[in-house]
C-alpha cells in the first residue's frame, strides 16, 4: 500500500495528456508504462502499458509497472501475475538484474502471498 501511494504522489508531479492507443515504436522503451499516466484514466494506460510489455518480454520493467496498474485497478490477481513473472526474468538475468526492482518485486511477492494466505489459497 505504501508503494501504491508512494507512486499516486509522483505520478500527480507528471503532466496528464491522454496517451494514444498505438504507442509509436520509438516510444516503446521499458520504462514508458508510467509515462503521462492519467490516474481518471487507468484503462487506457493498462492497455499502453501492455503494448510495451510485449515489446519487451524479457524485461521485468514493465512487469513491475503493469503489476502496479493492476493493483490500483483492484486487480490483484492479475497484479501479482506479474510480479511472479517478472522475478522469474529477474532471477534468470542473474547479477545483471537491477537490485531495486528485485527488491520492489520481492516485496509485492509477499503481500501477494499474504493475501493468498488470508483467502485461504495457500
């Protein structure tokens, strides 16, 4: 929760210009998920944001950024889905992968697994 709010608060210093539904493929870059992200408009920046991860399917970058879109759309399944996947690419890059987003996503790993816990899922 503190890293959803934590990103609300840098996200309202970006500008908010409603993203397009192509995305350039000069624009398709690993961090451009959260880029412009518009908080009233979420779905369209899910959609944007899935346009990048498939672009860049061996980086859990956009993974981490479209895992924290789902959960601000209440979609935690599908969030921590992506936090799984992305640790797998993370532990198949080795000591090349960024430690901050190993740590993020180690992070949201065990909230997901609480929460499967206290459903009763295990």
């Amino acid at each position: 929760m503190l890293l959803a709010s934590l990103l609300l608060t840098a996200v309202g210093c970006r500008s908010h210009s409603a993203p397009t539904t192509t995305i350039p493929e000069a624009e398709l870059t690993p961090q451009a998920c959260l880029e412009e992200l518009d908080l009233n408009n979420l779905d369209q920046a899910l959609k944007r944001c899935n346009q990048i991860v498939a672009a860049h399917e061996n980086n859990p970058a956009p993974l981490t950024d479209r895992s924290l879109l789902h959960t601000l759309l209440g979609q935690m399944d599908q969030a921590c889905l992506d936090v799984n996947q992305a640790l797998r690419l993370v532990k198949r890059q080795g000591a090349k992968a960024d430690p901050m987003i190993n740590h993020e996503l180690t992070v949201r790993q065990e909230s997901c697994k609480q929460r499967r816990s206290m459903a009763g899922k295990g």
